[in-house]
C-alpha cells in the first residue's frame, strides 16, 4: 500500500519516484556519512553497478563511493539517466 502511495504522490507531483537503486545509494552514503564503514565490497559494487556504473571487482571500495556520490550529485543536478559520468 505504501509503495502505491509513494507513486500516486509522484504522479500528481509531476516527478519520478525514486528509483530502488537511488534509496539503497543514499543509505549506503549516508550511513558512511554517520560515521559507518561499509564491509562488504560487494554491497557496494552492487550499489554501483544498480546506478549504471561499470564496477571492477578490484576497485578500491573508497573509488566506488567516490563514484556513488558523483553519480547521486549528477542525477540530483538533472543529469541524463542514461549517461551517467564515470
């Protein structure tokens, strides 16, 4: 019910709801803001890979965050879902 409620709020908005993707990223880094440090690689690659960033399974977790936030900075400034920056 909440979900339909989330989109029927979008609707008569006139905006996207947010995207899946979109929340698990803004949680990821606001839980690294707060202070967490994120354990498992793979969460975060996944997270990545969810927002259409090509993610090797040897990056530097700190690299993969950095491109989160550039990613999430991007989308919340109006960019092209379908290009996001690298």
């Amino acid at each position: 019910m909440r979900k339909w409620w989330c989109w029927l709020k979008a609707v008569w908005s006139g905006r996207k709801p947010e995207s899946h993707e979109r929340r698990r990223a803004l949680a990821l880094i606001a839980a690294i803001d707060a202070g967490g440090v994120p354990l498992n690689p793979a969460r975060v690659n996944d997270i990545a890979r969810g927002l259409g960033l090509e993610v090797s399974r040897k990056a530097p977790v700190e690299s993969t965050i950095a491109r989160i936030r550039r990613a999430l900075d991007f989308k919340a400034s109006g960019g092209d879902d379908q290009n996001p920056p690298a």
